[in-house]
C-alpha cells in the first residue's frame, strides 16, 4: 500500500511534536533555540549543496550562515554589523 505524499509527511514529522513542545514550554530558553539553530544549520547545508558545488565553499556558507544566527541570538546589538556581513 502506497501512501499519498501529506500522508508520508504528517507521519516523518509526528514524532518530532513532543521534542517541539517540551522545547517551546521548556522554563529555559536555550533548548528552543537549539532547536532553531539545528534547523537553521540543515537549511544552510541543504541550500549550499544545491548551490555550490566545491566542498570548500559549501562548509565556509554553512560555517558563516551558524556563526551569524548564533551571534544574532547571543549577542542581540551585533545586529548591525552581521547584516551586512550576511549580505556580502
């Protein structure tokens, strides 16, 4: 029996929902934003290997992108110089 694709999706994320929720009602901050940092670590690797094809340059994208979302969480008035950073 093949399921359908929403099917196939609800059940790969389904087990992800109480990691999500102990995070989100978690009396600290650092375990959601562990959670947004590998997220966001994913998402730079997945864009980078679609969008460049040295190894080298993937890992300094992925290196970079982590380092400025970490910083922009940790050190809010970093803001206007990681910007541009990220933008160059």
């Amino acid at each position: 029996m093949k399921l359908d694709n929403l099917t196939l999706r609800i059940l790969t994320v389904a087990p992800l929902i109480p990691i999500i929720l102990a995070a989100i009602f978690w009396h600290r901050h650092e375990g959601l934003w562990l959670l947004v940092f590998a997220a966001t670590v994913i998402a730079l690797l997945e864009y980078f290997t679609i969008t460049h094809d040295d190894r080298t340059d993937r890992w300094f994208g992925v290196g970079f992108g982590a380092a400025c979302a970490a910083t922009l969480y940790w050190w809010p008035p970093a803001l206007p110089v990681v910007l541009p950073a990220t933008a160059i």
